[in-house]
C-alpha cells in the first residue's frame, strides 16, 4: 500500500519559520488509496462522536475547586459524605480537602455509613475514620440530624452525596436534616451538585405530608427529576424546613449538564443499587419493600429481580442470602418465583405501578400481601395507592388520581431547574 502522506525530511531547526511552513506545504502530498478514501467517512463520524462525548462529560460541583476553595480557607469544615463523594479521578473530597490546606473538623455519615458498605436500616457507629484520623459522626439511627454540640466548632457544612433522584432514597432527608440544622445554628450550608441518573422525567404520587417519614420528608412525586442542589433551593426557598426556616445556602453546580443527558455513576450509591439497571427499575421496585415480595436483596441482581413464595408470581427463581450489605433479607433461604429485570429497556419505562399489580393480583392471599401497610404508604407517600390497588384500579385510573399534584409540583420544580431541562 502506498503511504498516505509523504513530508519533506528539511531539517526545521535549521529553517526559518515561516519558510519551514511553505516548504511542508510544498512537498506534502497527500495521496490517498481507494480504501484509505472509503474509510475516511467512518473515520470522521468516530472522531465526531468521540469529541461530543467528551464534550458531555459533566464537570461536578466538587471538582469546581476554583469556586469554592476561597470561602473554604481559613473556615472550620464538616463534611456530610460517603463512598460516592469523588471526583472524576477517583479521588475523595475529604483527601482532596485535607490536601489543600482546609481544616475538616468533623466527617458526618449517612445511612450505608462513610464507606457505603453497611445494610439498609443498620445503626452507624460514630469512630475515627482509619486513613484520614478524622472523627465520624453518623445521620443514621437516633441521631438523624446534626447536633448544636457537634456544630459548636463548624462554620461550613457541605453536603456532596451521590443521590438517585427517588423519594424513597434516605440521602436527601439526610440533606434536609443538614439544612435544618445549619438554619437552627447559622451555619452555612454548602450543596456540590451532581448529575441525577433518573433526572429525565417527573412521575408518581406526589406524598402527602401526614405520610412523611425518613423515607420521604417533602411534598415531592416518587421520581421528582431534580438534582440534589435543585432540591435544596426548594426546600430552602419553599419553607419545608422546620419552622420555616432557611439557612445560608449555597449551591456549587455542575458544568456540561442537563437533565436529559445519561449519567452512570462511577461507584455504585449503595450495596443493594450495584448498578445502572438497578438505579432505573428502584422507583418501580421499592414499593415491593412494603410486602411479601423480595426485591433481590441476598442476591447479585438487587433491585433488579423480584419475587415471592407464590410460583404464580412467575417461573424466573431465586434464593435470598444473608450477605454484606444484605443482612437478614426478607424471604431469607426460601426460593422465591418472580421476575427477571435485568434485561429490560428499564430506562424507556421510568416509574411504574405494573409489577405491584401484577404480583397482587397473584398472590392468592391478598390480604398476607402487604404485610407492613403503613410502610407501603410512606413510601407511596400517601395510602390511597394501596387502598387503590385493594379496590382493582387499573395503573391508569390510579395513575389519574394524583394527575393534579403532579401537574402542580411540575410548575413549582421550574423555578428551581439549575440546568436545561
């Protein structure tokens, strides 16, 4: 095959600049083979698509250290973060803070703990963490929300958590907690935003608030297409904290993003979501907490299979295990027929009531299928969905019942949109 392009060997050090140009321009020919000239079109479109998906990679609030590093000098700091609190490279803000010079006082943990390996609903220990030194103080359990005492010596809260953007999800009550007390202590309240990887779409019951609990404090549908600083701006602004109040609120955001684009998180946000597929189906999925159903914790497919002791429910099977991050799953050693999920187009179909249905329906005993009621309802955020499900309503009229607070919160979620929607 002939080379595709043939450049003079002048030396350029010994040539003048400009004269170097003209003589590459000179004796630069370009000579290009049929099948050279048939995959320059593919060649392109590669490096196109290349250079856009580049271009869309968003920069996170954390990694936009030029911001916010001047507030930060010279400030006593407490950070609220876990495993997911990384930059782009890995890296963990509190090394990344330490690092630069900024004194963290205190590290506090969410639910999952700062390491992210702990069950749902285990108690966090309060201790040291082993690579930094620093204290960890847990929002989990008793102590949901910071103490004066622990903010005695703080003058900056951040809170930098990978949420999921789902209502069920503990992180943002964790948030609003965090507000609530920097508003009852004048603290600042820092939020670094990240991407919500269910960001493109609003659906679901909007909870009313005789319903609210850990798993769901504020007037917002089960998929509320925020991200975690879009949140904050409207409880902050909206007066959902308690008493009304509002803290000295800031929101660093993320560059190169909207709403609409797709977003995989680096690492996953906690034990029983270890993936893409499972992020997606978690809205639907998470309902089935308040019933006989397994959801595929004790399982590698959580959140991503379902199943009961009925072989009605279907033939896909599985066994649920005690394991880490699953202690004691419900339906422990019993095989459960269900569902496989993993291969669905779960990204198409967002939120849906189908499968509680669907399994409901089945079940035979239906009055053993919820077996916690009233946790049903806080995460429905409200219990007419259970009563409707009991009264045979299609998803459709269900569905209807809650068109009106959707329509509404959607009004109210434009005023807070950080980014094209």
């Amino acid at each position: 095959m002939k080379p595709i392009f043939n450049i003079s060997r002048q030396n350029p050090s010994r040539t003048p600049y400009a004269l170097h140009l003209r003589t590459i321009r000179h004796n630069c020919t370009f000579r290009l083979s049929p099948f050279t000239f048939r995959l320059l079109p593919f060649a392109f479109c590669l490096l196109f698509a290349y250079s856009t998906a580049f271009a869309q990679q968003p920069i996170l609030g954390c990694e936009r250290t030029s911001t916010y590093l001047p507030s930060l000098k010279g400030k006593n700091v407490a950070l609220v973060v876990n495993h997911t609190t990384i930059f782009g490279n890995g890296r963990h803000l509190a090394d990344s803070l330490l690092a630069l010079g900024i004194n963290i006082k205190l590290i506090f943990a969410p639910e999952h703990g700062f390491r992210g390996n702990a069950s749902a609903g285990e108690t966090i220990a309060n201790g040291l963490d082993a690579k930094t030194g620093l204290p960890i103080a847990s929002l989990y359990g008793k102590n949901k929300k910071p103490s004066s005492e622990q903010l005695k010596d703080v003058e900056v809260v951040i809170f930098d958590i990978q949420d999921v953007g789902v209502r069920y999800y503990t992180y943002p009550s964790t948030m609003h907690y965090v507000m609530e007390a920097c508003a009852e202590n004048g603290k600042k309240c820092l939020i670094f935003d990240r991407p919500n990887p269910n960001g493109h779409y609003v659906r679901g019951p909007v909870l009313n608030r005789k319903f609210a609990s850990f798993v769901g404090m504020n007037p917002v549908p089960v998929v509320h297409g925020l991200t975690s600083g879009e949140l904050a701006q409207m409880i902050n602004q909206e007066g959902w904290l308690n008493g009304g109040k509002r803290c000295n609120l800031e929101v660093v955001t993320c560059q190169n993003y909207t709403h609409k684009m797709p977003y995989d998180l680096p690492v996953a946000p906690s034990p029983n979501l270890p993936n893409r597929q499972a992020i997606l189906l978690y809205p639907s999925i998470c309902l089935f907490e308040g019933t006989n159903v397994s959801v595929g914790r004790g399982t590698d497919a959580q959140f991503q299979v379902v199943g009961g002791l009925n072989a009605a429910f279907g033939s896909y099977s599985f066994t649920p295990v005690d394991k880490p991050g699953a202690a004691n799953p419900p339906n422990e050693g019993k095989l459960c027929y269900g569902l496989d999920l993993r291969q669905i187009d779960a990204l198409k179909e967002g939120f849906t009531l189908k499968y509680v249905l669907d399994f409901y329906q089945k079940s035979g005993e239906k009055e053993k299928f919820f077996t916690s009621p009233s946790f049903f309802d806080k995460l429905a955020g409200t219990d007419q969905v259970r009563l409707q499900i009991i009264a045979g309503k299609t998803e459709k009229q269900i569905c209807k019942s809650w068109e009106s607070d959707l329509k509404k919160f959607k009004e109210l979620r434009k005023k807070y949109l950080l980014y094209a929607d």
